[in-house]
C-alpha cells in the first residue's frame, strides 16, 4: 500500500482529502502545521507528499525547499491562490505538481498515482540502467568506466563511487555529511573533510573550468548539487 503525507491546515479539507485516498487504498499520514509537517516528511518513508502552501508555523514553499534538499519524492503543492508567481516559485523550488483549490477530490487522486507511477518509472530506470549518460559524461556501473566525449577518464574507487552518487540524486542538494556517510561510511578512518578534496578532483575531470563548476555546485552552507 501506497503511503502519501498530507500537510494541510484545514482539517474539513484535510479528512476529505484522506477519505477519497484512503477509498483509492492510499494509506494517509495527517499533518496540520508546518513544523510537524516537515518533521514527519523528513523522517517518514512516504511515496509521494500533498503540501498546502499556506500554513502555519513554516509555509509549504520552505517545506518544500527543505524536502528536496534530502528527498527525491513527488510533492503536490496546493494553494487557494491563481497567481501563476505562486506556481513558478513551487515548481523552481522542486515541487512535482501545483494544484489550485477548490479542486475535486477525484482529480487528486488522479494526480497522486499518476506522479507516484511516474516516479517509480524513473526511479527504476536509473536503478536498473547499468550506463548513464549525463552532460557528455558516459558511466559504465558494471564495468565502473567513465568516458568523458567518447574518452575514457581514469577514476579511483571512491571517485567513482561519488559520481554515482550525485547522478542517481540529480538537482538534489547533497551535505558533506550525507555524502562522507554515504560513500566513505561510518566504519572509516577518513574524516568528512575528504569529502571537498573529491569534489575539487571530480571537477578537475568533469568541468570545462572547475574554478567555475558549471555541473557540480557549491551550495554555501548546505553541500553540493549536481545540476542536470
């Protein structure tokens, strides 16, 4: 069964919301502040997330930013507004869908299995997918290759292990921390301070310029992200 997260403050709205999921075998998590909201998404295994934007404590765009840092799962935005700023800036933030009250129940429903399905089409192409083609860049998982143009460039374990990584998280941003807990583990005698001397040698193979990365991007404060 199918688990999706609803952030929303109207409770009428709310156990609506819920009952027509839950009537499509949709088992329905309830959260009706942000604050809480975003706990249970952060921590919870949910498959796809229904965000109201007005809400209070934190509002569903900064929700929907934090998410996204971390997650790579549908979220739906939904709003009582029809300003087509609202919609830009959820969709720029990471949000899959946007959806404008008053909207039916039935539609709803349509939206959430089409972009759960849809997600999990992706998601397995690139888990079953043993090449990945991303900027010119070719990454052979099983012969653990990586041509750069049609050149084959040389790449240690750990290396290759990094740039796995970031391509199966595209557009995610990634902390030093989730990625030395990722790729190093925590059984290493490294230290997360390994983690920056792999990305300035991941772009020394990968970007045109690495003093200006144009693929592998410094987020201050957060991590990186690997545009694509």
């Amino acid at each position: 069964m199918k688990k999706v997260l609803l952030i929303e403050d109207d409770i009428s709205i709310a156990e609506l919301q819920r009952d027509y999921l839950e009537i499509n075998d949709f088992r329905v998590d309830i959260q009706h502040t942000g604050d809480a909201g975003l706990q249970l998404a952060l921590k919870g295994n949910h498959d796809l997330i229904i965000l109201d934007i007005m809400l209070p404590g934190l509002n569903g765009f900064e929700i929907c930013k934090q998410i996204r840092a971390v997650k790579n799962i549908p979220i739906l935005l939904v709003s009582a507004k029809k300003e087509d700023i609202d919609k830009i800036r959820g969709l720029g933030l990471g949000a899959d869908d946007y959806i404008t009250k008053p909207f039916s129940p039935s539609e709803l429903v349509a939206r959430v299995k089409a972009h759960i399905a849809r997600y999990e089409r992706l998601a397995g192409n690139q888990t079953n997918s043993n090449t990945i083609f991303v900027h010119g860049i070719t990454i052979d998982k099983s012969a653990r290759k990586v041509n750069l143009n049609g050149v084959e460039v040389p790449f240690t374990t750990k290396e290759f292990d990094l740039i796995v990584f970031f391509v199966m998280h595209p557009n995610q941003v990634l902390s030093k921390e989730q990625l030395y807990e990722k790729i190093w583990g925590l059984e290493s005698f490294a230290d997360v301070s390994t983690v920056t001397v792999h990305i300035r040698k991941l772009r020394e193979k990968i970007e045109r310029d690495p003093a200006r990365p144009k693929f592998l991007e410094t987020v201050w404060g957060a991590g990186y992200r690997f545009n694509v």
